[in-house]
C-alpha cells in the first residue's frame, strides 16, 4: 500500500490535486493531524477492500500538531508503508492573487496581511519541502494542467480518456441534474399518438424508423453529432474527465430513446468511451 502524503502552501492547490488522486483511484483524506495518519494506515490496511494507495493532505491548519510530520513518516516506514511527500508551491504574487480573489482568510495570518501569513508558512513548511519526492509549482498551471500533471505522475491505471453518458428522459419527470448538455426533441413527430407505436420505445425497430424518416430528425441528428464532434476535443483539452449529454422528449419513451441510440451509435463507432441509459423509459408504460 502506497500512501502519498500531499503538502504545502495554502492556496498553491491541494483541493485540485486531491480531486485528481480521487479521479485515478486514490483514497484520499483532507487534513488529518500527522500523529493519526500512522494509525490510519494500519486501518486501511486491514480493510477488507483492498486500498493500493492513499493520498492525505496534512498542513499548517493542524496547528502545532503538524511539526510532528516527521515522526509519522517515521512510524509508517516502521511499520513497512511506502510513504512519499506530494509537495505544493507557488509565487507570492500567485498566492495573494488567489487569496484575494476568493476573499478567505490566509491560515496563518491571523488576520493581518496575506504576505505575512505567506511567509510565516513558508518557515514552517520548509522542512516538509526538503523532504519531498515531489514538488509542483503551481503559478503558471491552470486546473486542467495541474491535474493533467498530476495523472502523469501518479496514475497506474490505463488511460480511459473522456467517460460519455448519452441519456434519454422524459421533461415530465425533471432533468437529469447531472447533465452536462441538454438538447429537446419535443419538436420532432410523437409516435405516442399512433396507435400501434404508442405502448413501444424507441429501442423497437418499428419507433425508430418511424421518428428517423422525417427531414427534421436527419437534420437535427446531422447537427447535433457535428456539435458534439467539435465539443468532445475541448472538455478533453480542458481536462474534463466525464460528459453527460442528455436528450429529452415528453416521457422518455420514443423520440428521446431513439435519438439517444443514434447518438451513442455514432460516438462510439468514433472512437469514443461511451454509454447510453434511458432514464424514464419504464415510467408510465
């Protein structure tokens, strides 16, 4: 079990790096107390679930408490843990920049000048520093680098890239609160008023070439497949690591389950990691 402990200035970005350990399957804790952090390996250890790394964050919030890092590191290379210190770091210039724009209170400058807290923290830190396998300057990184470097370092899972979730629903039951685009095909032809079709979805062969044969639902497809291509190559240079694209009609049984399949068809014949679910297609039937 590989335990990364994840230090350093406050604001340089331990919140970003942590949410990227997370997304490469790390455990992670945020802001433990040192002299714990032992006791809480041999916990982890002796999990049930087997836990290959963990990542906890310890800094200068702990008070006192944090000069005793040393001797936790101490305690779990006793206790035969692979330990390695994840080290943050950033300009001065940087760090008030981002103090100054989110209005919090820098941990160490009780209540004074930010340059003072910035600076009383450094002195505090440097021996954690001087210890560390790894250290990131984060000035010039923006969120999407920072994670992007961190995968690079610590990742031992095989790339998946961009996770795609097409999802078909019904706007009577809500939209889906996870949705990342939402596109309605209200507009289109409902086969809910043809007698024979009404009780079928649109994973029924019968539905979907009823709702594809009409000009509006070749052109919408025509778009909204151009639309996607263009945005997939953006929230991958973003670092977006999933997508929901939800595609909606009144129940979720016809038109939104058939342009939802046509729409997974395409992206995964492209290449793409994607799903399909159908949210509402049992609701009402």
């Amino acid at each position: 079990m590989k335990i990364l402990i994840v230090t350093g200035l406050s604001g340089a970005g331990k919140t970003q790096v942590i949410k990227a350990l997370e997304d490469i399957g790390f455990y992670c804790v945020d802001n433990m107390p040192p002299e714990l952090i032992p006791k809480f390996a041999e916990i982890c250890h002796k999990a049930t679930e087997k836990m290959d790394n963990i990542a906890i964050v310890t800094d200068i919030r702990g008070g006192d408490m944090f000069g005793e890092l040393s001797e936790a590191i101490g305690e779990l290379e006793e206790l035969g843990f692979e330990c390695e210190i994840l080290f943050l770091e950033a300009s001065n210039e940087t760090l008030i920049k981002r103090y100054k724009e989110t209005r919090r209170l820098h941990p160490s400058a009780g209540g004074g000048r930010i340059i003072d807290g910035i600076n009383k923290e450094r002195v505090l830190l440097s021996d954690a520093k001087s210890k560390a396998a790894h250290i990131i300057d984060t000035s010039d990184l923006s969120a999407a680098q920072l994670k992007a470097q961190i995968k690079s370092m610590f990742s031992s899972k095989e790339d998946l890239g961009l996770i795609i979730n097409v999802m078909s629903f019904g706007f009577k039951y809500g939209l889906p609160m996870d949705s990342d685009l939402v596109f309605d095909v209200r507009f289109l032809p409902n086969p809910f008023y043809i007698p024979e079709l009404k009780e079928k979805t649109g994973l029924q062969t019968c539905v979907h070439d009823y709702v594809m044969e009409f000009d509006e639902s070749k052109k919408f497809l025509k778009m909204l497949t151009d639309m996607v291509s263009f945005l997939i190559p953006e929230y991958i240079k973003e670092g977006k690591s999933q997508l929901v694209i939800s595609v909606g009609c009144t129940g979720g049984h016809h038109r939104s389950v058939t342009l939802a399949e046509e729409l997974y068809k395409f992206l995964k014949k492209s290449g793409n990691n994607v799903t399909v679910t159908h949210r509402d297609i049992k609701k009402g039937i």
